[in-house]
C-alpha cells in the first residue's frame, strides 16, 4: 500500500450516488466482488483475528466483533492504537480494485468480523485527525447481508442500507464531519459477516496520543 498521496476527490467510477444531506454524500457498489464467500474464507483463515478490549467513556469492554488490519502505519482509535502489519497478496488485490473503482489511494485496512447478530458496531464517525479534513472511507461486505445505518449530528436524510456480500460502500465529503454510522446487532439469525474498511492515513498519530 502506498501513502495518500492524491486528494479524497472521490471521482472515480461507476456506483450509485446518493446526497443525504448538502455536502454529504455515498457511492455504492452492489455485487462489487463475486466471488465474495470464497474471499471471505481466504481471509478468516489468512490473517490474524483478534477481539480486543477498548475504552469507552473511560470503562474498559471487549469489542463486539473480532477484528484485523493492514497498512504501513499506525491507526489509532477509540484510545487503541493498531500497529503496522504487513499487507498480503489477497488484499493488495482487493485493494487495487477498490482504489480504481473509489478513485481514492487507501493506506490501511481495517477488517471487522461479525460472527452472527449479536456482534456489531456502535454509533461512531471516521475522523480521526490522521485521516484530514474530509475523510474518504470505503468497505467492502462479504457474507452475509446487515443493515448499515447513518444518521445526522444535526439534520438531515438518515441513511438505512442492507449491506450484502459482496458490496462496496464508499463515504465521501462530510460524511464523517456531519453524520455517525452503525452496524445494529440483530435478532434474525444471520451468518458471519467481513467487512474491509480501506483508509487513507496521511500520517501516524502523534507521540502525544500515543
Ligand atoms: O462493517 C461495516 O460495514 C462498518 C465498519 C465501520 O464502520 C468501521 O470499520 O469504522
């Protein structure tokens, strides 16, 4: 992976877009990978998984979903900070895909795993000061459908998407400033989910937020 080096224009092809709000807006992909089942297989048995303890409002829980990562930096969130991980050939070439598709050149690889309904991700935004002003975030789903949702800080559409596998999710402009997404847990039975968020760091996090 290579450092951002190209502004988070967006620009690039095809999907579906959508505006919920001024300045805030999402592409969308369906079916962006086919073989998506078989990737995610290669990928639960290719990387390392881990369910990691976080601090949130200054209470120590474990996360609720198992997670991995990739990328020649350092990505700190929720006072946890993942060091650098070599990236493999399975997701270079995801990668590459995602990077023409978004027009967007991504850094880090953030992969959550959610092992059925219970596992999720609480409300949160992708704005950490080492992704700049304007963040571009991109995912791609596999296995098994949930819903994405995106609401408003202040006002505006909310956002309510069945992710299914094999998807691709790209949030550009304001999103991460203005609006906050989720994966709910579900009652439903549903199978395993992947999900790879691709980021573009401009930098690792300072010593101070170490
Ligand atoms: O699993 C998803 O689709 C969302 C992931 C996400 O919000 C994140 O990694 O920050």
């Amino acid at each position: 992976m290579r450092r951002a080096q190209r502004p988070h224009t967006g620009t690039g092809i095809g999907g579906l877009r959508a505006e919920p709000a001024p300045g805030v807006w999402y592409r969308l992909w369906r079916g962006f990978v086919a073989d998506h089942d078989e990737l995610m297989r290669e990928l639960l048995c290719e990387l390392t998984w881990e369910q990691r303890s976080i601090t949130l409002f200054g209470r120590e829980v474990m996360q609720p979903r198992r997670i991995a990562w990739q990328g020649e930096l350092p990505y700190r969130y929720s006072n946890q900070t993942l060091q650098p991980r070599e990236v493999s050939e399975t997701v270079s070439g995801v990668l590459a895909r995602v990077e023409i598709a978004c027009g967007v050149e991504f850094n880090h690889v953030l992969l959550n795993h959610y092992r059925d309904g219970t596992d999720s991700m609480g409300w949160h935004a992708d704005n950490e000061r080492e992704l700049g002003e304007c963040p571009a975030v991109a995912s791609i789903s596999l296995g098994a459908a949930r819903r994405f949702v995106a609401k408003a800080r202040d006002a505006g559409e909310r956002v309510d998407l069945a992710l299914g596998g094999g998807d691709l999710l790209l949030m550009g402009g304001d999103f991460q400033n203005r609006y906050v997404h989720a994966v709910p847990k579900t009652k439903r039975p549903v199978g395993e989910r992947l999900s790879l968020t691709f980021r573009a760091l401009r930098c690792a996090p300072s010593a101070s937020r170490e």
